[in-house]
C-alpha cells in the first residue's frame, strides 16, 4: 500500500494511502447523532477514591500492540479517548469528533473535532492529531489497524476537521473508530507506552502494578463532557480472592466487574439479604465465548463432518451454565447487540443421535489419540472437562490442556498447534474467518467474497443485511462453534453512583462513578 505525502496548506495535511484522488460527494448529515451533553465548567470532583475488582489484569499498559481485553477495558476511553465512542447499545456515538457527516456515495467520511479537545501535558488536540495517528496505526501496524485497509486519503481542512476518504465504502467505519483504530495519540509523548500513559481522556495513569493493581487519577487538564466526578480510582486485580464478595459488603471494594463463576453464589446471597448494601446487575455484551478449530489442510478439523459432529455433540446451554448467569447460549456467530443479529438462528442444536451418526463414519484411531483441546489457563479447567465429556458421549475422543499466557500465544496463536482451543471473540471479529492466516486457519473464497460485500455496505441497513447473510454462510460452514455470548454481572456498593452495566468486560467508562456519602 503506498503512501504519499503532500506538503502543508490551508486545507491541511493530506495523507495519501492510495494514488487515486476520490471525488468529493454530496453531503447527508449522519442521522441520530447522540449528544453527549454541555461540559462543566471548570473541574469539580470529589476527593474520594474508588476500588475496583476487575476479572482480568493487562499484561501491558500499551494499548499500541497489546491484543488482549483487558487493556482496553481498563484505559479506552478513560485515558485514551478514540474520534468517537461506542454508546450502552454499543453504536457509535461522539467522541473526540463531536459530530460526523457522510456522503451520499458513503466515501468521505468528515469528522467534527471538539475545540476544547486537550492532551493530558495540555496541548491543545487538533485535526493534524487525529490524521497523525492514523497514520501511525496503519504503518506500525498498531491493534486496530485492519479496520482502515479502505482509507485512501485523509485531510484537515482545518484545525478542527478531519476529512477520511475511502476506496470503497465501509460502513464499518464508524464502529472501527470507536476502538483502537480511532485513538488520537500524542505525538510529542515521551513515554514507555508499557508503564505509562500519554492520552486525552479524563483520567491519567497514577500507578501501575503488574497483575496486581492499575490507579487512575483525574486529568486536570480535561476540558470535554466526560470530566471524572472522582479524583482516583484504582483497579484490582486479584481474580483467585475468595474473599471479594465480602470486601464489598465492609466498603473496602465498591465494586466487582465481571464476577467469576465462584463469586457469583455469593454475590447472590448478598444482594438477596436482608438489609443489603450491595447491589447485583447483568449487562449485554458484545463477547462470545467460541470453540474454535483448526481448519488447516492436514487438520482433522478440514472435514466439515468432524467440525459438525462436535457442534451437534456440544449442549451450548449447559456450557453457558457455567458461567453462573454471566452467559447465554448462542444459535451462530453474532449476539443480540450486532446489527444483523438473527434470533431464529439456532444453527446444529444439540442433538446427542446426529452427533453420533456423524462420529461413527469414522474410527477411533482416525482422532489419533484424541482431538487436541488446548487453551489457556483462565478460563478454567470446568470447560474443557465439560467439553471432553459431552464429546465422549458421541463417541468423539478428546485431550484436555490447558496452558499459560505465553504458551498459548506460542502454540496457539504462532506455530497453530492445536485440534480445538477456546476464544473470546466480539461481534466484529465474525470477519477472521474471512482471513485465512487467523487463528482458525480457515479458508473459504466465497466466505471472503462474502464479508467484502459487507465491508462494502454503502450505509448501516445494507451493513446489517448482509452482515446477517454472512454469519449465517459460516455458521453453515462450521470453522467453529459458537458457545455463548457473555453477559457479565456486576456487584457493587448501594452507595456507588454511575456504574454502567453494559459491555463491562470490554468497555468501562469511569468518569460518572462516585460514591454517595
């Protein structure tokens, strides 16, 4: 992909990603855009700080190259603000940009910049910020990149506009710019991105303690809508500590993000008593729990026979069980909070005779000991017994193994050592099984045709249609089994104001918490 650079004028900076120049089309104002409210004058907070049990701890505070959840559930948005944002359905809404338009051709996208839009060092942010950082992510490949692979030239009419010209249309765009592909970085920041912190969203990073503990602390110099009510908050991150639930109720945590299957009885028993100062919540959100196989040539898994003997085999609902009300068993790719979302949907529904049917046209020693169940270690040993043994029961041979981190990234990821392995997936990642180099090692054309058709959508209806057809060819296809959509629970003080409730696993905003004395 070549890139051009033309010199600075008073249109601005123009980044060229292909040589063609597209003609500019007639102007629709986007419809519904979301207010996000008058900024406060001046910065009022409350001194107070907030102590929050998360699930999961990053592995880096860079949010540049680091892939996993966590990272951007604790830092997008509250440190590092994206051009818009995603609202509790999870559409976009504004961000940075405080309004967009969209031509009627769906190729130039213009992106309204907030005037009092600051870094956390105080410099102003402007539209040479925003075209900057696209240009970063697309030639350092950063988290987020493969969702710009259409921009064809970016330019800044002015300080506060941003003008995005497309090759083809995408009507995935404006949901990609309210992830990683649309942070604003700061491009003067001298920090190690591992450790620290150069953003532009109303909290900073106080204090960072690997696998134990992340603090935030108010950005004084924050001018936009979202200013934090309360000075500090500090994430925790001691997911094996019995005694969390318990914190809660004595006030030494406010909340617990995400309750883990074992926290979940209890947390029950506390918000159901008598009296009670806590409070329990279940929130949608856009994660999938996927058992995903390795669809490679040589692969068992090559045989679409294999792949839907283990989807008949599989009882989704059982398996959402034990996420102790944290899930719901799904019918295909996309849950109820993707356009294209079909409830009718029930693809390879458990069916224990079909399984068996499909398992016994071969032997056993053609599983060679057993499919490979490999996947990491936080997910718990609960799963893959109950997988192995709901395939035994059709007679489908299974070894369970379960690995650290950097095994997983090396075994799974890098060298795909693996028969079977278990992802957390959101609804945009439908698109990997389109690539043949992804985890699944799937490939498919007519999928790939397929999901540049919906790329290619001209505005959200057509997106949403076509999405649908898509999930459904390869839920058809079967390169993995869709096991459930997470719906994360939420335990917290009575006293604690503010919290959301959707998308927590993925997304949580801060700056509303505070706490009611």
């Amino acid at each position: 992909m070549a890139k051009h650079k033309g010199k600075a004028s008073k249109s601005g900076i123009v980044f060229i990603l292909v040589a063609a120049m597209l003609a500019a089309g007639v102007y629709l104002a986007w419809p519904l855009i979301i207010g996000r409210g008058n900024p406060r004058l001046g910065i009022l907070r409350s001194d107070d700080t907030i102590h929050i049990a998360a699930r999961e701890a990053p592995q880096s505070l860079d949010i540049r190259t680091e892939t996993d959840l966590p990272i951007e559930q604790a830092l997008l948005g509250n440190v590092y603000q994206t051009l818009l944002t995603p609202d509790p359905q999870g559409n976009p809404a504004p961000g940075l940009a405080q309004s967009w338009d969209v031509s009627t051709d769906g190729l130039i996208y213009t992106f309204h910049i907030r005037a009092d839009a600051r870094f956390a060092d105080g410099r102003v942010l402007d539209s040479s910020d925003a075209l900057w950082s696209l240009e970063q992510i697309v030639e350092k490949q950063y988290v987020g990149h493969e969702w710009l692979t259409n921009l064809a030239k970016v330019n800044t009419p002015s300080t506060t506009t941003l003008t995005i010209g497309l090759s083809k249309p995408d009507a995935h765009l404006p949901k990609a710019l309210c992830g990683r592909a649309g942070i604003v970085y700061d491009r003067q920041a001298q920090v190690n991105y591992s450790v620290a912190s150069a953003g532009s969203g109303p909290y900073k990073v106080k204090d960072w303690r690997p696998g134990s503990s992340l603090t935030l602390t108010g950005n004084d110099q924050y001018k936009g809508p979202d200013t934090a009510k309360t000075a500090t908050v500090v994430l925790t991150y001691n997911s094996q500590d019995a005694n969390a639930v318990e914190q809660v109720q004595k006030g030494t945590l406010d909340a617990i993000v995400d309750l883990t299957p074992t926290e979940a009885v209890p947390a029950e028993e506390a918000a159901d008593g008598a009296g009670s100062e806590v409070k329990l919540s279940t929130g949608p959100s856009q994660n999938n729990l996927v058992l995903a196989f390795n669809n490679s040539p040589d692969s068992l898994f090559s045989d679409q026979h294999v792949r839907e003997a283990v989807r008949y085999a599989l009882d989704r609902q059982s398996l959402a069980s034990l996420e102790a009300g944290g899930a719901k068993p799904l019918g295909g790719p996309l849950n109820e909070m993707s356009p294209g979302f079909d409830a009718g949907l029930q693809a390879f529904p458990h069916d224990s005779e079909k399984a068996s049917q499909f398992a016994s046209y071969y032997s056993q020693s053609y599983y060679k000991g057993g499919l490979r169940l490999v996947y990491q270690d936080t997910y718990g040993r609960q799963i893959g017994d109950m997988i192995a043994s709901q395939l035994s029961a059709v007679g489908i041979p299974s070894r369970v193994t379960m690995v650290d981190r950097p095994t997983f990234r090396d075994q799974v990821l890098n060298r795909h050592d693996y028969d079977m392995t278990i992802l957390t997936m959101d609804n945009d990642q439908i698109g990997r099984f389109a690539d043949p180099n992804t985890t699944m090692l799937f490939d498919n054309r007519a999928v790939q045709d397929a999901w540049n058709q919906v790329l290619g959508s001209a505005n959200q209806e057509e997106y949403a249609t076509r999405l649908g057809a898509y999930a459904r060819q390869v839920s058809n296809l079967s390169p993995s089994d869709w096991l459930y959509a997470r719906t994360p629970r939420i335990l917290a003080s009575s006293r604690l104001q503010g919290m959301p409730h959707t998308m927590v696993d993925q997304y949580l905003p801060l700056w509303n918490l505070e706490v009611r004395r």
